[in-house]
C-alpha cells in the first residue's frame, strides 16, 4: 500500500499554501496533495473576487488578515513569482447610524491590533471619490493597505515555488478525488482514491466549498455550506478614472472594485439555499444593477461585459473552521472561511504546518476557530458579504 505523512485535499489557494509551507519545514514528510480536478486552480478559487482586508470584527480574523497583507506584500520577491497586490484599500460605507456606532467599535478594535483604518465623513468620501453619492451615507470606514489581487496568480506561485523546493517531499496529483477517509479508534489511518489506497496519519482538508463533504468521507460533520455568489464585470468607461478601492455598501451588501479597466460587481443573494449550483444567475443581474446605481450613478453609462458564478463555504458563525477535530486524531479543517480563505490563505498554510510539525499551531492563537465551538454560543462576525 502506498504511504504519505500528510494528504492535503485539495489544490485550491488553501491546499498550495500548506504544501508550500509544509515544504518549507523541510521537516523531510511525504505530502500528498490531492485533487479531483485535473490542474492545480480549477475549482472555487479563480473565481473569487480577491479581496484582501484587515476590516473584521473578531480579533482572529484581523491577525489573520495583518499576517496576510505583509505576506501578500512580499510574495512576488519571496516566492519569485508573478503576484500584483493591488493595494487601492478597502472602503466601508454605512447610511444607518446604528451601524455607523458599529464601525467606530470596529475600528477601535482593529486600530487596536495595528490597523491604519481611517474614519470618515461623508464630505471626506465624496472628495475622495466623487463618483460616489454620499448624500445619504452617515460615515465611511477606509484603509489604504487593503487591496485585492488575483487569486490564479497567487495560487500558481505557491505551486510553482513548492514544486521547485530541492527535496520538498511533495507531490501533486490530479485527477484524483478522495473517495473515503479510514480510521480507527480515533485515529486517521488513511484515504482512499479511485486509483486505491493511501496510509496516512495526517489529513487536511482544504476542499474549499466541498470541505463539509470531506469531512464526512471520514465521518465529522463540519458546519459549512456551499453558497453562491455571482460576479459580473463591466466595460471601461469614461466616468471612473484609474483604481477604486473595493467598495462595500454594507447597508446593501452591494460591492465593487477596479477590473480590467471598467468594474467588478457582486451582490450576494441572502435567500438563496445553499448548494453547488454553478450557472450564473442572470436575473439577479437586475438586482445587482439596482442596488448598484443607488451608490455610483454614473455606472448608467457602463455596459456589463461578463459574469460568473463561484462558491462561498459558509459557518454559521461566518468563522472559519481551524485546526485539528479533537476525536478524530489526524483530521484537520482548514475551510469554512465564508468568503475569506484567498485573503487568509498565508496563514493558514502556515498554521497547518505548526499542526503537523510541531503538534499545535504558535504564530496566531486560532482557539477560537476550533470545531468546538459549535457547542457553545457563537460570536459571529459582522463584517462579511
């Protein structure tokens, strides 16, 4: 039978990310990396709408996020790779005065954990970006080390500087789907494949929107839901001059960002039911334009070019879940990120290599992110779209 230390599922961003760092250890494992697509890249991360923030509402989330953005900021010379990081900043903008007093308790918070967010008026927005209408906003929340990048180019780099690691000991193979996770008293003792049978003490799953379908190959029902989400572009046009910030309306849930010289637009829908449905949903389109033109008015004047639909995995909590499951030894999540595992994939391909090389993760207390925490009254995060 064949054998590996580690099998990491999936070869998204979450899954390169931990073969890359557990490479890194040059702890001489053996990592399997499998994926049921035939290239590395294919599933949901492409699709994402590559927003990097430090703007969150739980203190894990924003240690995360401050891990990421220096990450992300030295990738390119760290992992000699091609990587833009686009930071033209985040932008948070409220016309309730509720939740205007919420921002202010968030940026005390992140500013708190060393996060330059600024705060805002609505004469201060408008000079800023005057495309926008503020006439409405009660304050806006920005912070100019935010920013979004491709989530292709930053999967490829962890790839490509994992497979040219001298003795990595990691091997991506594709087209090859786990099909079963065995294990015995408590323990992980291994996988199966269409292609037969691999021993293993140690499991990652990084299956991204099909993390909860993993974990029940081996018999752990993790609380994450694949949703929806769809995106469209617009073509350049005229009335919006160089990079935006990405834009959330967060009383709409309408955001946008720059892309390709016009627009990027998303809106999720809330009463959608979950599932892998991956048709774009042109009506919503309709919607997505309404809400749209309420904030930048002059997008009347764009023409919408093309759209796509991707997966969120989403926690009832909107927190990951992180780490290994306590009764079943060996199994570890790392999904469930609810729209945020491209901007913290860093530290969690970090975090999964301190699981496994050194039997508990060091560098950002993640406690809180554990599967257990389902058993108790959650505290979820308020800042997600």
């Amino acid at each position: 039978m064949e054998r590996a230390d580690v099998v990491v599922v999936g070869c998204g961003i979450l899954g390169t990310s931990v073969a890359y760092h557990l490479a890194k250890r040059q702890a001489g494992l053996r990592v399997l990396v499998l994926e049921k697509e035939k290239a590395p890249c294919t599933g949901s991360t492409p699709l994402s709408a590559g927003g990097i923030r430090a703007q969150f509402t739980s203190e894990v989330n924003i240690r995360l996020s401050n891990y990421a953005i220096e990450f992300y900021e030295g990738m390119s010379d760290a992992l000699e790779c091609h990587f833009d990081f686009e930071q033209h900043g985040y932008l948070l903008l409220t016309a309730e005065e509720e939740t205007a007093a919420r921002f202010k308790v968030n940026t005390a918070l992140q500013r708190s954990l060393g996060v330059p967010v600024e705060e805002l008026t609505p004469a201060q927005i408008k000079e800023r970006w005057p495309f926008l209408e503020t006439s409405d906003l009660a304050m806006g929340t920005f912070s100019g080390k935010d920013g979004y990048a491709d989530p292709y180019e930053a999967t490829m780099g962890f790839y490509q500087a994992t497979r040219r690691m001298p003795d990595s000991g990691v091997e991506f193979r594709f087209a090859t789907p786990v099909t079963g996770i065995e294990h015995e008293d408590g323990q992980v003792t291994g996988v199966s494949t269409e292609r037969g049978q691999i021993a293993t003490k140690w499991v990652i799953d990084c299956a991204g929107p099909w993390l909860r379908e993993v974990g029940l190959l081996g018999g752990v029902d993790l609380q994450a839901e694949p949703v929806r989400r769809c995106l469209w572009n617009t073509e350049p046009f005229d009335q919006i001059k160089g990079k935006i910030p990405l834009t959330i309306d967060m009383d709409t849930g309408f955001y946008t960002r720059s892309e390709s010289g016009g627009l990027m637009l998303g809106l999720a829908n809330t009463k959608e039911p979950p599932g892998f449905n991956p048709i774009l949903d042109d009506d919503w389109l309709e919607v997505v334009i309404e809400r749209a033109l309420m904030r930048i008015p002059c997008l009347e004047h764009a023409e919408v070019n093309r759209g796509w639909a991707g997966h969120y995995s989403i926690t009832p909590d909107h927190l990951p879940i992180l780490g290994e499951v306590p009764w079943l030894k060996g199994f570890v999540s790392c999904g469930g990120f609810s729209g945020h595992g491209f901007m913290h994939a860093p530290p969690a391909g970090l975090l999964m290599a301190e699981i496994v090389c050194d039997g508990a993760p060091s560098t950002i207390d993640i406690s809180a992110l554990s599967i257990e925490r389902f058993k108790g009254e959650l505290t979820p995060e308020a800042n997600v779209i």
